[in-house]
C-alpha cells in the first residue's frame, strides 16, 4: 500500500513537472517573438472605446522601436506619474524630439491627462498593440480568487484520479490468473469427431486386450 501510494505520489508530481515546464516553455517563446515581458494586456476600461472594448484582450509588439512609433499609433506603456498603471491610448502628439517624448490620448475621452497620457519617454513605453482579441479577457476574470482556487484543486483532483485509476487498472491486470479453469474446461470439450478413427498404436491396444482377459478369468473364478 505505502509503495502504491508512493508511486502515485511520483505520477501525479510528474505531470505537474510536465505542465509546468510546458507552460512556461511557451510563455518564453511568446517573450521571446514579441520582445516584451508580458505580451499580453487585458482592457481595463472604456477609454479606448469604440476601438477597444472592456475585456479585449491586446497582443503587444515590443520588437517595434519606441523611435519609430508616430502618431495614430495605439501603444502601451506605464502611466509617467508613478508607474503604477498600464495605460493604452493613442498617440495624439509628438512634442519633443531629444529625448522623444510623446503625448497620447484615449479615443473616448475628450482632452489628454496629465501625468497619464504625457509625457512619454522611451523610459514608460511597453510596445505597440499588434492583434486585438475581442472580449477573450472574460476569462480572465474567472481567475481572480477565489475562482482560480478551485480551478486548481479540479486540475489537481484530476491528476490524482488518473493516477489511481492507473495503478488499480495495472493491479487488476497483476492479479488475474493466466490459467483460467473455464478456458481448460473448454478446452477439455472439444469434440474432435475424427479421433477415433485414427490408428491405434498397437502395443497399447495389446495391452489393454490382455488387462480384459484378465479380468475376465477372475470373474470366471469367483
């Protein structure tokens, strides 16, 4: 049982390895081509709108050089005035050009804010907005706790489920009898209809003539 338990122990923390090491395989490859941290950035509110909805999910570009952003462009970056939020909005201005420093401006709102929307420098810039998914970042939502926990104990529940089912499967398979009595029963049965016609081997067929003789002549006597 403690060599059961063992081993399942060892199978469930192998596909969390596997998993894991996948998950995060692909999260470096996505850094990687799209040259940013965090490729991915989920619409917060409704500045950008009608462009963007609350809940698109943005694909961000960093590979594309802060120097080469111009106006129109819908870029990323963190608000100048402390760091502390994610902003995308459009660039409305360039109003610097050593160092470039930009000015932009969310579609729906009516006037640029400061400490938000300029100034931008190389320093606050993430990357220009790639591909837009719509309304993918519902999802997101169904991560945030305590959702996202029971998500993980399903996920995990799962893992345990298939590694006891696996090993009472190859449990089973260990103790069934290879020499089963039905399949001999069967085979004792058969009915092999040309047998007593095939040639008798003389000797025994002398030998059995004489055990009846034999016992015919106690008979007689008795």
């Amino acid at each position: 049982m403690k060599l059961n338990k063992k081993l399942m122990s060892k199978g469930i923390l192998k596909d969390i390895i596997i998993v894991g090491v996948g998950v995060l395989a692909i999260w470096i490859g996505l850094q990687l081509v799209f040259g940013t941290p965090n490729p991915f950035y989920v619409v917060a509110s409704g500045s950008m709108i009608p462009v963007l909805q609350v809940y698109d999910v943005l694909i961000v570009q960093g590979h594309e050089s802060f120097d080469d952003i111009k106006v129109g462009d819908i870029i990323v970056f963190n608000r100048p005035s402390g760091h502390d939020r994610v902003i995308v909005h459009r660039v409305a201005a360039i109003i610097d050009d050593e160092p470039k420093t930009i000015r932009t401006k969310g579609d729906a709102n009516p006037a640029s804010i400061p400490g938000t929307d300029f100034p931008i420098t190389k320093e606050e810039y993430i990357g220009k907005v790639a591909y837009v998914i719509p309304q993918v970042g519902y999802v997101t939502q169904l991560l945030k706790p305590p959702i996202n926990y029971f998500i993980i104990v399903i996920v995990i529940g799962v893992m345990i489920v298939k590694q006891v089912a696996k090993k009472k499967n190859e449990k089973e398979l260990a103790l069934e009898d290879p020499f089963n009595k039905n399949d001999s029963q069967t085979e004792s049965s058969v009915d092999i209809p040309e047998l007593d016609k095939l040639k008798k081997d003389a000797e025994y067929s002398k030998y059995k003539e004489n055990k009846s003789s034999e016992k015919d002549s106690e008979k007689d006597q008795k």
